[in-house]
C-alpha cells in the first residue's frame, strides 16, 4: 500500500521569491486577459462552447454541493485520465466538481458523468479573486490537479483557503523543466505549493525532484489511464462494426494524428492497399479541424474513405460500407469504439516533434503500439512497453512505415505483438486505488464529522 509521506502535514512557509512570482504573475494574468478572451472569440467561431458560460470563468456560476471534492482535469485527455478515479469518488459517497479549461475537457466529463452528484463547469480563470469567489462558496476538503496543468492563482487561493491540493498522474515532462531554467525555475517552484505529488515512474520522480520539489511529498503511483472507466456501450458498438465491416481482414488505427503527419501517413495508407492482403484502415485525427482536410488528401490519392459522420448515426448504428477500405473517424469522444476495432494502433504526435499523445489507452486495451520517435511527452509508458515488447519505437518516418507494412504480411509477428500488449496491460493496473489511499489520508487528517469515507 502507498504510504503518504508528508502528505498530511502542513505545507512549510511560502520563500519569499515564491511570493514575488505569486504576485507577478497576477499582475500579467490580468494583462493578459483581452488576449485571452480574443482567442476565445476566435475560436469559438469554430467551437461555439468557448463563449458559452463565460461567467463561470471568473468564478461565478453553480458550484455544486459544498464539500465537493474538487477536480481540476483541463481538457479531454486528462478528463479521460482521471475518470475511474472521479468513480471511485462517486462510489465511496463523495460530491464532485469536475472542472475544465477547454470544452472539449466539459464536453467529455458532461458524457462520461450524467450523475448528479458531479457539478460540471469550466475551471475560473488564474486570478486570485476569482479563484476565492470559487473556491470559497465551493470549500472543498481537497482539490485534485490532474496531470501537467497546474497554475499559480489557484495554488496560491487554495493555499490561503486551507485546501489541501494533490497533483495526481503527475506528468511532469524533462521540456518543462528546460523552459522553467529559462526563468530561474519559478514556475517549477509552484509545485512546492501542492501537499503532495502522486506520478507514475521514477523518471517522473527524478524530474519532480529535479524541480525542487521535497522527496517526502512525491509518490510513485502508476498511471491513471490503465485503470480508466470504459464506456461498455462503445466496446460492444466496436466489436459490432468490426464484425460486420472488417471479420476476415485486419485492421490499422491512426489515432490522434497531427497535420505534420499527414501526408506520411496517407503515404503509409496508399502502400497498405497496395499490399496483396491489405487491412483496413480507420483514421481518428486529433482535431476536429483536420478531419476534412484528411478525407480531402485521402481522396485525391484515389483512396475514398468513407466518412463516420455520413455512415454512422450519433449512436454509431448504421454501417460502414463494405466496399470502403478506409473510415475517417470524425468525432469526439468515440476512440475506444475504434480501439476496440484495431489490430495494431499508431499515436500520432510521434512523426511530428510533438512528443506523443496518449498511448495508455490503447495500451490498457492490449493494443499493440507504434510510435514515430518523438516521445518525449509520453516516456513513461512508452519506454517501458518498448522494453517489454507492447510498443514498437521506430528511429524514422521510413522505418516506421517498413514496420507497420511488414507487420501486416506477417500475420503471426503481429499476434506476438498483441500478446505481449496484452501481459503488459495485465501489469499496470492499480493506480486508482493507490492514489484513493492517498486522498482517504489526507481526508482523514482534516475530516469535518460526518462527512463521507
């Protein structure tokens, strides 16, 4: 069982160059607002969700029942991320405040959780005073920071307010921390504000010590995402159209592409189907703003993929054509639906200089994997399931599309490769209930009578 460490005892003064950099970056936050709101006019031309409910971003709005545990996910992924941990919540008799800085993060939360136990709204913006209006009408016995996105205004008003605040599935990436020497580790020094920092490898470890942060208060947990809540509707919706579309021909995921990639990847499909026995292919941009642009360059290379939005209805019945070899997968929300229907996944992010998008998912699916090189946002898990044989990290663009060529004209190599996903999947589970453990300590060092277990 996970021991807590520090994470229970009070947090040591604030240094007094914490202090300066609390009070600076208030002043540019607040500068910074018609900037901020400018890009939220503009992108909400292509997004309507990020003019609606304005208001919440400056602190007002429901908060929920007071008490809530508060959840800080900032957008879709790390919504995702933290979602069998907000059931568990849920299932020991807690009120949650699921809040978010993107609508796609709202978007999600609003389809994993319809509960009413669970208030959705989007996170206040880093000023002080409306992170008070928040926090202070919410008053949550702890507030939970999910992943990469942490910001001193909250930090610091939880602080004031005696939240106690856990950094759950810390992610802390080794670029960070070369950006944060830039500005003499400043912005590293606001992790010293959280009570504790539950991560999920040693190469976290070492990074958040790096950082600065006391060995006492770090705690090696496991990733989040293995233990990740899957909607039960969107397995059996996959196992359907994989039946019904591809039962004798295997099939290829793209998932999470980025335009740097796409014209290697069409490349990569246009080779596939030239194959003898070619798989079929699905392809789940990341953006809702490439989907079109992907169908475009696919069908100008004479491929013709069929389009989810016109095959399938919002419940995903209907059918893909049989004579389409390729889906373009124009949704959100809907990934495990064609995790469900692959043979073998790509993430993208991985071609392109991006440092990869998440490949727990598919992994704890017993997915097997490949990568392009660029990793450096996802070393943990990628390195360790290349080491065990669930990830295949190809050098270049060349290798990597001589491997997923090679891998489906040998069908038995990619059966191997499957079953070591597979035992790779059956060892990373737990971390819920680890970081749960660590959520129960704290809670009980600070528990008002009555309040749930």
């Amino acid at each position: 069982m996970t021991e807590t460490k520090d994470a229970t005892k009070p947090l040591p003064p604030m240094r007094a160059r914490t202090r300066v950099f609390f009070a600076v970056w208030q002043v540019f936050v607040h500068l910074a607002l018609p900037f901020a709101l400018l890009f939220f006019l503009v992108r909400s031309r292509r997004e309507p969700l990020y003019r609606k409910h304005l208001y919440q971003r400056f602190g007002f709005g429901q908060v929920g029942a007071k008490g809530s545990v508060w959840v800080f996910a900032t957008s879709l992924g790390e919504t995702r991320a933290v979602s069998p941990l907000v059931k568990t919540l849920l299932d020991k008799g807690h009120t949650v405040c699921l809040t978010h800085s993107s609508p796609a993060g709202l978007t999600e939360g609003r389809r994993l959780f319809d509960d009413p136990r669970i208030t959705h709204r989007y996170v206040p913006f880093d000023f002080w005073w409306s992170t008070w209006c928040f926090l202070f009408r919410l008053r949550p016995p702890i507030g939970l920071v999910v992943e990469g996105e942490f910001w001193p205004g909250h930090l610091q008003v939880a602080n004031w307010l005696r939240v106690p605040m856990l950094h759950i599935n810390g992610n802390l990436h080794q670029k960070s921390l070369e950006r944060a020497k830039k500005t003499f580790g400043l912005r590293m020094d606001i992790l010293t504000r959280f009570h504790a920092i539950l991560t999920k490898s040693d190469g976290h470890q070492k990074r958040y010590l790096a950082a600065g942060v006391d060995p006492e208060r770090i705690l090696i947990v496991g990733e989040l995402k293995f233990d990740q809540w899957v909607d039960e509707a969107h397995l059996q919706a996959g196992q359907r159209l994989r039946e019904d579309w591809s039962p004798e021909r295997q099939v290829f995921l793209i998932a999470s592409s980025v335009m740097d990639e796409e014209d290697d990847l069409v490349d990569l499909v246009d080779r596939l189907m030239a194959q003898p026995d070619p798989p079929r292919v699905i392809w789940a941009p990341r953006s809702p703003q490439r989907f079109g642009s992907v169908a475009e360059k696919l069908t100008a290379r004479g491929l013709a993929p069929a389009i989810r939005s016109q095959v399938l209805d919002a419940d995903s019945a209907g059918g893909i054509p049989m004579e389409s070899d390729i889906l373009v997968a124009d949704s959100i929300g809907e990934m495990n639906i064609w995790y469900q229907m692959a043979d073998l996944v790509f993430v993208g992010g991985t071609l392109a200089d991006k440092g990869g998008h998440n490949i727990s998912e598919p992994l704890a699916l017993a997915k097997p994997v490949v990568l392009g090189p660029s990793i450096f946002g996802i070393t943990f898990p990628a390195i360790d399931a290349d080491r065990d044989g669930a990830v295949r990290i190809l050098p270049d663009v060349a290798a990597f599309k001589d491997e997923v060529i090679g891998l489906f004209q040998d069908p038995a190599s990619l059966s191997a490769f499957h079953d070591q996903a597979r035992l790779f999947a059956a060892r990373h589970v737990g971390a819920t209930d680890r970081t749960m453990h660590v959520i129960n300590e704290v809670l009980d060092a600070t528990r008002t009578p009555g309040a749930p277990k």
